[in-house]
C-alpha cells in the first residue's frame, strides 16, 4: 500500500489483492466487480448496503442542480 496522500489505483488494488488471497489478478478483479454490482443492487433496492468492518453505502435523494 501506499503512504501520504496518494490514494491506491484500481490495478494496485487488484493486485494487492491477488497477492494477499493467492489468486490471479483476473480472479481479484471478479470479485471486486461481484463486490460492487452486490453493493449497488441492494443499495439500489434496500436503500443503503453494510460491508462489516468497513462501512456502508446509503441511496440518498437530491434535488436536481442547476446548470
């Protein structure tokens, strides 16, 4: 990982993933993109989505902006 202010891009994610689990990139990517569509879709239809030890996602409603 990496320290200061430069956040992790999505393939040093996956790899670091990979690494940690013993898995292809390509099979760490699979579940982060299971991971994400699970998240969306039950946000999506529940109104908010808890991952334990991480945090939750939480649909909120907002006016439209003006252009």
């Amino acid at each position: 990982m990496k320290k200061g202010n430069k956040t992790m891009t999505k393939s040093e994610l996956l790899q670091a993933l990979a690494d940690k689990l013993g898995k292809t990139r390509k099979e760490a990517g699979e579940m982060v993109e299971a991971l994400v569509a699970l998240a969306y879709a039950t946000t999506k239809k529940e109104g908010e989505f808890t991952l334990p030890g991480l945090g939750k996602l939480v649909k909120k409603n907002r006016l439209a902006r003006m252009g």
